[in-house]
C-alpha cells in the first residue's frame, strides 16, 4: 500500500476530525509549488461564484461596456433574498456599481450581486473565465434562481425541512452538475491571475484585491493566519452542508498563497464552528508546507 504524503495526510485528518468531506488546492504564487487534495473534482461554489462576477464587471468596465460610478436605482421589493446587505435592507436605494460590489465581496450580499449579474450578463461572466482558461468552471444561475431552487426542493417544509438529511440529498444546489460550479485548482488559477494582474489590466485587478480584503468573516480562512502581518484576502460561500472559501494568504517576507478550500458535512446543523474552522487550518497545513518548500520560514505559533 501507498502511503499518503504527510501534508496530504494532515489535510485529510483535519477534514475528518471536523466531520467534513474536504477539496483543496494550495498554489505558491511565485515559485509554482502547489498542493492539492481531490484539487480536479467539481465542486459547488455557492456565493464563491460571486469572484468570477466581480472580474466580468472590471473587465466590462476595462472595456468602456459600463462605468463602474453608474447609479443603480433599487426598489425596496422584488430583491434577492438573503441575511446581509441590501437584501437584508427594507427601504430604497440609490447605489453605484462599484459600491454594489463593495457590498458583493464584503457581506456577501446577495441582491447586490444579482444587480451586477443583471448589469453584466450570464453569458459575459462565463465568457470571462473560458477567457482565463478556467474551462470547468461555470455561472449556471443567478443567485436568486439558487436561492429559490433550495425552496423549491425543501419543500412546504420550509427552512425547518433542510435539517432532514434526506431533503438535504435531494437539493439541486448542492449538485455541481445543476448549479455554479468550479474545482479548487482552476479557483486558485484564478486568485493567480487576480494577484499577477493578467485577469484584466492591473488597475482594476488592484480593485479587485482590496474588495477581497475587505471581507468582514474571520471564522474560516483567516482563522489559520492569526497574526498582525499577514494579510488575507478572501471570498466564502455557503449552502446547507456547504462551507467554502477561496482567498490570497500574503507574508510579510513577499510570500504570497492562492488557496481554495470546499468542505461538505454530514450533519445539517447551521452552525458548527469545527467545519468553520478546519478551512483555516488545513489552509495553514497547506501553506507551511508551501513555505517550507519554498525555504521560507513558517509564521509563529500564535500565543495562548
């Protein structure tokens, strides 16, 4: 019998430990080194899929198709649903594109997107990635449409059906093959291109990483990087048994790491702060590994 490389080893003991099925992929930026876990396999990308969106907006705006400052008039009804953002707000609004992504990337709002997917179209957000080379990657829906497949399929149980794992198995949303999906080694080819500035012109790859930066959940990646000097730049996605996220770990030593983590639970219960958590650490496994490849010193144990 084969035996499993020790970081490979680790990631999978840190999966199982924390109830959760993992995929990862781990990509030094500027020496190719790169780690994976079941890194090719189609994975859901939930509100992850809200990145490939963001880079169709800059690239339309590049391309003189919009301005980002345009003003977007929004009706307090008909909205997205969801728990933050505009969709979460009850009066109008009056915003422009640029801070509707703003609100995108920071809170995951949902209505917000749905606006910008309106604005720039199915079609041009999957004609982006094929551009990028990110061939298995594909926008199937809006957000609202997954939103309400996850209703249609719960059932008149409603939200109180989705803690029986059998409505669970039956959600198209958490099949890749009928909603938005990706793998973990072309998302980190993405975040690549993002941090080299060859997804669109450099000024507006610059954009793109500071609204990155600006997300505001901590539980998941940046929960393995609890230092003052390194910097996380990241985008979650959620769905019942769903937990991901994608993200740019930056050292202060100019060591810099595309990492795409997707986890799935067994259990259906919304909060369960191991499957939160085991994002960050075997990102972390991922990355000293990196760097040790790499002959760059692994951060500090944080102090308890």
């Amino acid at each position: 019998m084969t035996e499993t490389p020790a970081p490979a080893a680790a990631i999978r003991a840190a999966f199982a430990d924390a109830g959760v099925t993992g995929w990862l992929h781990a990509l030094d930026l500027d020496t190719g080194a790169e780690l994976d876990w079941h890194a090719d396999e189609l994975v859901v990308t939930a509100s992850v899929h809200k990145l490939p969106l963001l880079v169709a907006l800059h690239e339309q705006a590049a391309a003189g198709a919009l301005d980002l400052t345009e003003q977007i008039d929004i009706r307090p009804h008909g909205r997205t649903a969801g728990p933050t953002g505009l969709a979460a707000m009850q009066d109008a609004a009056r915003l422009s594109l640029r801070d509707l992504a703003y609100l995108m990337m920071s809170v995951s709002d949902n209505a917000s997107a749905d606006l910008l997917l309106a604005r720039v179209g199915l079609d041009t957000v999957n004609r982006t990635t094929i551009r990028l080379g990110l061939t298995r990657t594909r926008a199937q829906h809006s957000f609202a449409t997954m939103m309400a497949m996850v209703r249609e399929d719960a059932g008149p149980g409603g939200a109180q059906a989705l803690a029986d794992p059998h409505v669970i198995a039956r959600l198209r949303a958490l099949d890749p093959a009928q909603t938005n999906r990706s793998t973990p080694r072309e998302l980190t080819r993405l975040l690549a291109a993002i941090w080299n500035d060859t997804a669109g012109t450099a000024e507006h790859c610059a954009a793109i990483r500071r609204l990155m930066s600006l997300q505001v959940w901590p539980h998941r990646l940046a929960s393995g990087f609890p230092f003052d000097d390194v910097h996380v730049a990241g985008k979650t996605g959620s769905l019942p048994t769903l937990r991901n996220e994608i993200g740019v770990v930056e050292y202060p030593d100019t060591g810099r790491y595309a990492i795409a983590v997707f986890t799935r639970t067994v259990r259906t219960a919304a909060i369960l702060p191991a499957a939160d958590a085991v994002i960050g650490t075997a990102a972390r496994i991922a990355v000293d590994t990196l760097r040790a490849h790499g002959h760059r010193p692994s951060a500090p144990e944080p102090l308890q």
